[in-house]
C-alpha cells in the first residue's frame, strides 16, 4: 500500500508539470497566459508648425534669425555689433521675420541700450531706427513695458556715453510711438529731472522729508553743460507736446486756435433735405456735438492698460500730481534761464542781445513752461490752478523774465581784414531775422496767462511791455510764419479779454489790421487773421453793448470781405469758405455795411462765367446761394445771372431749387401775412426770372442753335416746322429738375390764369418762329402747360400751332430712337409724358397736330412713324375720346397711307394699323375698359 500511494503521488506531479516535447520543424504552441504585442500605428503630420531650422531665410554670411539673436549674449562687443549689422540686413531683405519673432527682436535689441561699447548702442540705434516705421503701435504696445524700462534704465545710467545715446532712442520712440511712450509719463519724467538735476537735501529742515534738486555739472561730458541741458530740454519739450496731444485728444497748434469756442461747433451744421426725409431717403445722425463732421469732445476718458497694471503710473493725470512736478521743474528751468540771460554775457552794454545758443535754452525753458500750462488747463480747478500758479511764480517770472524784455537775437560776423578802421575779431550785431520773436511770444503768452481783469491794476507794468510789444510787432510789417502770428494772436486776444476797454482794444484791432492789409502773405497767415477777425466779430455780436461799443476798424474789415471774395476766386477755396462764413454770419446779423459791400459786389460773385458762384465746390455754393436772402435788393441784371447759374449746370440742381425756392419767399407771391423785407423781389423780374430758367437757355444760345443742321445733332420731320437740337444727356437731366421746380413755384402763384397768360406771352414772343428748338426746352414748355391749364386758361391761336408742332416733333423723335443709344433712351419716359398730357388736356392742340399730318408731304420712311403714332395715340385711354372726336380726321390719314401704299406688299405696321382704327374708332368702344398703352 505504501509503495501503491508513493506511485500515485508521483504520477500526479508528473502530470501537473508535464514538459512538452518539441518536434524539429514544427511551431511551438501558443502559451495559454502569452501577451498579445502586435498593434498599429498612424502618423499625424504637422508641416507648417514642424519647421527645421534649416528653411529658415539667412543672410549673407548665412546666419539666421536665431543665429543672430544668439550672437547678442556673445561677450565680444564685435560679434553683438557685426549681429546687429546682420539683423539690419536680414530684415531688410526679408520684413516677414519682424512679425515672427518681434518679441525676441525688441527685447535683444532694448538690452543693448545699455550696453558698455559705443559701436553697439549705435549700432542697435540704427537698427531701431530702421524697424520703428515698419512695427505699428497696436504690434509694439505688448512689448513696450519692456522697451520702456531699458530706455529709462538708459537714461539714468551712470555713463554719460549710455545717456547720450539714450536720448537717441528717446528721439526715435516720440517720433513713433508718442502715445505709448507718454503712458509712462511717471518714470519718464523723473528721469528727464534726473539728467541735468540732482538731488539735494535741505539744509534747514532736519527731517529727510523735504528734497530740494538743484542742477548738476559733469565736467566728463564731451559738451558743455549748457549744451547738454538745452539737448535734454529739447527731448523733455518734445515730450510734453505728446503729452498735450493726447490729453486733449486735438493735434491743434497752441494759440489763437486753441481757443475756439464751441461757436465753431454750431456752425459745422447738417444739411437736412426734408422732403427725401419724409420719403426715408435720408437718415438724421445725431453726434455729441452735432455738425455734418461730428467732434468729440468728452471729457470722459478710458484708462490706459499701463495705468490698470501699474497703479503707480499716475503721470500728470491728477491736479496734485502736477503741482509736485511743476514745483521740481520751474526752479531748475529758472536756473537754466538764469545762466543763459543777458545778465550773465561779458558785455552788460548788450542789453537784451542774446547768444544764438543762449538764445535757444531760453526758448526752450519758455515753451516747456507754457506746456505745463495748457496741461493745467486740462483740469477742472482751472481758477484754482492759475491763482496757484500766479502766487508761486507771478514774482520770479517777472523779476527773471520781464527783465530784459524783449529779446533779440544776438549775431557774430566777422569783418574783412583789408578793412582797417574795423576789427578783425568778430563785432556784435542785432539780427534783422524774426527767429527771435518765438521767443518774446511765449513769453507774452506765458505772461498773461497769469494775469486777469481782477488784477489788471497791479500788473499795468509788465502788461503794458507786452501790449507795446504785440502792437510794435503787428504793425511792423515784419513776414511773420504761422506759428509766430498764432501765438501772437492769442497774445492779442487774452490781452483784449483782460482789458476790456474800447481804446486798447481799437488800437490792438487796427495794429491787426495793419498786417491784414499787407499784400503776398502766405495762405495760412492770411487764415489765421481772418479767423481772428471772425472770433472778434462774433465776440462782439454776443456783446449786450455792442451798439455802443461796435469797433469801426472791424466794421471796415467786414466791409471789404465780398470784394475779397470776388477777386479770390478758386484759387484759395479754405480761404473762401471761411470768408463766406464771416460774410454769413455778419449778414444774418443785419450788419449795413456788409450789406452794402454785398449788394455792390453781387453781380461779380453770381456771374455765370467766372463768378465766385461756379467757382467753389458745391459745400461753398450752398452757402452763397443762401446769401441771395439776405441781398437788400435784387436788380434785373442780378435776376438774370442767377437764372443763368441755375442752368448752365455749374452746380446741382438741389442747389438750383434752393435758389428758386428763396427767391420765391422773397417775392410777393410767398403768402406771407406781414412784409418780412422791406425791399422784394419784383413781380415782372420775377416771371422773367422763371421764364428764363424755364426755357433753359439764353436768347443768345436760341439763336446760335438756328444755324445748326442735320444728324446727330438735329432731329427733323417734313411734317413739323420745328426741329429739335437733341441735348447731352446730362444737361438734359438737369434742365428737367430744375423745370419740375419751376412749375412748382408757378403753381402756387394764386391766380393761375394771370400767370398763364404771361408764361403764354413769353411763350409767344421768344419760341414761336424759332426753326430749332432743344428738346428740353420744348419738353419743358409742354410740362408747364400741363401744370398751369384750367377751365379759365385760354390758348392763343399761336401757341395751339406751336405746341402741336413741339409734340408731333418730340413724338417723331421718340418713335425713330435707336434703343441701342442708351444717352437719349433715358429721356423718353418724361417727354412722353409731357406730350400726352398737353394732347390730352387741349384737345384742339390734338387736332391740330393730327392736321399736320399731311401724308403725301411726308417721305416715304416717315410713313411707318405716323401709322406707329396713330395707333399709339388710338390706344391710349386718355386720349380716346379725343381721338373719336377727330375720327374723320384719323380715317383720312389712314386713307392717304393706304393709298400710297397700295402698290406695294403690305407690311405688318400697316395691317396693325388698319386694325386699331377698326376696333378702336370704327366701332366707337367707350367705357372703363380702355386702358392706356405704353409703346
């Protein structure tokens, strides 16, 4: 039994590790737990953002764009400036590399502003220079911080090399980017203080609180000291400009036109036509301020995204903030003036003789001072501000500034040596140029800034240097540019403001005037005076004593704008608008004088030739067409240069209709229940007016057109004594609005039968007998007759036979148009139309064309035309009655066609015509079937 259980044991240990026996050449089996390895793949394939290296663009030493930026970390001040060099070059040959890697390019390029070697900076300079034009604002404004703090790291270094140079960076940066660099104004700021100041604590305050910055010299610098300051105040004044601009939101200049009130505003109107209004042609856009070129003006502004970061970066937004700033700078800017001033020269004899050089520190030292006085205008404290500012200041300004005032400019020449009764060394003369007068007015402006109505009796002195001054100066007749007259106006016009006294401010307008009367001034000099008379006129007219007090010299000034503006033409056309809008102005205020001048010049401004009328762009002319209203009187010959102008097509007919339509409130047909002038247009220069623009041309042009014969110009039948001169297509569509307008007016005169007899009468002695006759003035002629006719008209004999003739003729025109001359095709719909309602209004004018219808006078091709009219004319349903009426008439004429033609094949226009006259007259069908018929 023992060895029974030690054999079963083993043989189930055997069977549970079996080993399998494998066989040569055949596969081993598959384990039960094996791991199953096979799998499939697939490539995804990225070919534009996968790029190597090697398609990159490269110069020509075959360096790359990361190769180069590389390069910019190499110790070696040779390979960072020869990989600026490349960088310049790569990027000149390939500009798409600036969008890619403009983030790299900026912070490798800023980080050498810094750096030790001269060539390197320069280097990196030029390399800006180059890429500031081709990045803009919105690509750069990311990356700004980071070029903006290694420009400010720049200019606060401790080498006088990296300083200089900074301001080179400085240069390119306002030139390009000013708003974003003005963003940073805070740190900047503090840096341009910090170049020519350091600090300095004071003496008599043992607390660290109080800091006092006085001006620091640098013997190491290879300028002087004055120099170095003028180049950094140079910068600082540029800067402050990007400052002004962007907070006022205007690139205005400073001076006169800084000053503008919202006047100028009200007059920038919309022209609203209300009738394309009504008919929803036109919409109405209301702006904050209105006018046809809308200008904000909010004093609501958003926060600039350096500001929302940086709650540090306050700048000069605030008014405290200023008033630290102007407090650190005003000492330093008056110590600047206080070594550059006359006081300081070898030669006290010189007086007020400045060095070129001397001459320039100062002129800089004023206009940052005046830039930091517009920026305390942009605060709403402004009264606060200037009492501060006068309190503060008032008494160094005028002990520093006024002293040697005014300045000239001092100039060096040296003398010929064979002269012996003069020195060789160089002498001092005054200069004859105007280079100084900047100068003296900023320092006017500055100064009177400070000064008011209030404190008029306490400033008399120093005031009355500055009027003496302006007015020397104006009546000098010196050429002034335009920046020295826009600062010398706003000079004068504060000056008018604080002393309002009719004696001072008659002698400043006639110094103004002076200048004024100069003849060759430059177009914008001769602008800004006349915006300045306009401002002053305006001041005046807003006076509640402006009876009293009204300023002769500028009543003369008025006078003479018509006569200016008639002799200026086109040549000047922002010249002439303003003219027109003073002009305007002045006559809406029923100003005499103006009113005269404008009455005597009005037949040289509305000449039709070359009046100042069709002169100016259409903007212009609507506001002289608008001066007609406010003309005392309107002659004879004013009448027909106006009616001239309105159809000779020299300016539009919506402008032609606003012509009629003032004339026709001026007239005595207006309905106006109280005399609104005392002098109207007359009753028979009024008709003659709207006869004459009816007619559409002179008696002159009627005349010349009777000479003119054959195609293409003239289109002719045998059957109709008048031939009609075919008009260019657009003078065609011009005549016709203005002829709707003109019947409008005749149509609202109260009695219809007076004014149709007088139309009938001009009718009768101008067109009738006329061989040729253009076919809008016949169209035009048949048109107001459908508009004027009623029961108690009665036709003379004459105009039945002569409006018979215009329609058969216009009729004839339009049947034998070619559909392919697509200039005369446009003007069959109205023509039509005329010729239809006249036939169908008078009767007896139907008739009469129908007996002119002579058929053996006609051509054999004018045959198929009269079968082609008849039975038009038997279609149409408002003539229907009419046309059974002369039944006998139109059989005879069909008759005569029959026979004529009875030798011959009949044609389908004949077999048309033989039946209309059959369904149509023959059987007499009447009744609210007949429908009108269009051919």
């Amino acid at each position: 039994m023992s060895w029974s259980f030690k054999m079963t044991k083993k043989r189930k240990h055997q069977e549970d590790f079996q080993k399998v026996k494998l066989k040569v050449g055949k596969k081993k089996p598959r384990l039960e737990n094996a791991t199953d390895t096979n799998f499939k793949t697939k490539a995804i394939h990225l070919p534009e953002q996968l790029k190597e290296d090697g398609i990159l663009p490269t110069n020509n030493r075959k360096l790359n764009i990361k190769d180069l930026l590389s390069q910019m970390h190499h110790y070696s001040a040779g390979v960072k400036q020869s990989a600026l060099l490349g960088l310049k070059e790569l990027l000149s040959q390939y500009p798409f590399i600036v969008d890619a890697h403009l983030s790299n390019i900026l912070s490798e390029v800023a980080a050498v502003f810094t750096d030790k070697d001269s060539g390197v900076r320069v280097a990196a300079i030029r390399l800006l220079q180059f890429l500031a034009p081709k990045i803009r604002a919105e690509q750069i404004a990311p990356f700004f911080p980071l070029v903006s703090a290694h420009l400010s790291s720049a200019m606060t270094h401790i080498s006088e090399g990296i300083q200089e140079d900074s301001l080179k960076v400085l240069d390119i940066l306002l030139e390009e980017y000013p708003v974003l660099l003005t963003n940073r104004c805070s740190i900047l700021l503090k840096n341009f203080v910090e170049l020519i100041s350091h600090q300095q604590l004071s003496k008599n305050l043992k607390s660290r609180e109080k800091i006092s910055w006085m001006l620091s010299v640098n013997p190491n610098r290879r300028v002087t000291s004055q120099q170095w300051r003028l180049n950094v105040l140079i910068r600082f004044k540029k800067f402050l400009q990007a400052l002004v601009d962007g907070s006022s939101g205007s690139e205005e200049d400073e001076g006169i036109q800084e000053q503008k009130e919202n006047s100028q505003f009200m007059r920038n109107s919309v022209c609203i036509s209300w009738k394309e209004h009504a008919s929803n042609q036109q919409q109405i856009q209301l702006y904050e301020n209105g006018g046809s070129q809308p200008r904000i003006n909010s004093a609501f502004r958003l926060r600039s995204l350096v500001s929302v970061t940086d709650s540090v970066e306050k700048g000069l937004s605030s008014a405290e903030n200023l008033k630290g700033f102007i407090e650190i700078i005003i000492p330093l800017l008056i110590e600047c003036w206080i070594e550059a001033s006359p006081a300081q020269l070898a030669a006290p004899i010189l007086g007020n003789l400045l060095e070129p050089e001397s001459q320039q520190l100062m002129q800089q030292v004023l206009s940052i001072i005046y830039l930091l006085w517009k920026l305390t205008k942009q605060h709403d404290e402004t009264h606060k501000m200037e009492a501060w500012l006068r309190m503060n200041y008032l008494v160094d300004f005028k002990h520093h500034f006024m002293r040697h005032f005014p300045y000239s400019l001092q100039e060096t020449i040296k003398h010929k040596k064979r002269d012996p009764y003069k020195s060789t060394k160089y002498c001092m003369t005054s200069s004859n140029s105007v280079d100084h007068l900047l100068l003296n007015l900023t320092l006017c402006d500055i100064m009177v800034s400070l000064a008011s109505t209030s404190t008029l009796q306490m400033d008399s002195d120093w005031l009355g240097m500055i009027r003496k001054f302006v007015t020397e100066t104006l009546q000098d007749g010196c050429r002034l540019n335009c920046k020295q007259l826009n600062r010398l106006l706003g000079v004068t016009w504060r000056l008018m403001q604080i002393q309002r006294n009719k004696v001072a401010t008659e002698n400043l307008i006639k110094a103004v005037y002076t200048l004024y009367q100069q003849r060759n001034l430059l177009f914008p000099v001769r602008m800004l005076l006349l915006k300045f008379f306009s401002r002053v006129y305006e001041k005046e007219e807003l006076s509640t004593q402006r009876i009293r007090s009204r300023s002769k010299v500028l009543s003369r000034w008025l006078a003479g704008l018509p006569q200016q503006l008639a002799l200026l033409g086109s040549r000047k056309p922002e010249l002439s608008n303003q003219l027109i809008e003073t002009i305007h102005s002045a006559a809406s205020h029923s100003n005499k004088e103006l009113l005269q001048s404008l009455q005597a010049t009005a037949s040289r401004i509305y000449d039709p030739l070359d009046g100042t009328l069709v002169l100016l762009p259409a903007e212009s002319q609507q506001r002289l067409v608008q001066l007609v209203y406010f003309l005392p009187c309107l002659p004879t010959d004013l009448l027909s240069s106006l009616s001239r102008c309105c159809i000779m097509g020299r300016m539009s007919s919506d402008l032609a209709a606003t012509l009629i339509g003032i004339l026709h409130v001026r007239s005595s047909f207006a309905g106006w229940k109280c005399q609104v002038q005392d002098s109207s247009v007359n009753d028979v220069d009024y008709f003659s007016f709207l006869f004459s623009t009816l007619t559409g041309f002179s008696k002159e042009e009627l005349t010349s057109l009777q000479s003119i014969r054959g195609k293409p110009h003239i289109s002719q039948t045998q059957l109709s004594p008048v031939h009609l001169y075919l008009t260019d297509l657009d003078q065609f569509l011009h005549h016709w609005a203005v002829t709707e307008v003109v019947c409008h007016s005749l149509s609202t005169i109260p009695s219809r039968s007076q004014c149709f007899d007088i139309l009938q009468n001009g009718i009768c002695k101008y067109l009738v007998g006329l061989a040729v006759i253009p076919d809008s003035t016949a169209g035009s002629i048949l048109c107001a007759m459908s508009k004027l006719l009623d029961q108690g008209c009665i036709l003379s004999e004459n105009l039945h036979k002569f409006l018979a003739s215009c329609c058969y003729s216009l009729l004839y025109f339009l049947l034998t148009l070619d559909k392919e001359d697509a200039e005369h095709v446009r003007k069959r719909d109205v023509l039509w139309g005329s010729c239809i309602s006249v036939l169908a209004l008078v009767p007896r004018v139907l008739r009469l064309m129908l007996q002119s219808l002579q058929v053996r006078r006609a051509c054999r091709e004018e045959l198929p035309v009269i079968g082609q009219l008849l039975r038009l004319l038997m279609q149409h349903g408002q003539l229907r009655s009419h046309m059974v009426t002369s039944e006998l008439l139109v059989q005879q004429i069909v008759k005569d066609i029959m026979t004529l033609k009875s030798a011959e094949v009949q044609e389908q226009w004949l077999t048309d015509l033989h039946y209309c006259f059959n369904i149509y007259l023959a059987t007499h069908p009447q009744g609210p079937g007949a429908t009108s018929t269009e051919y």
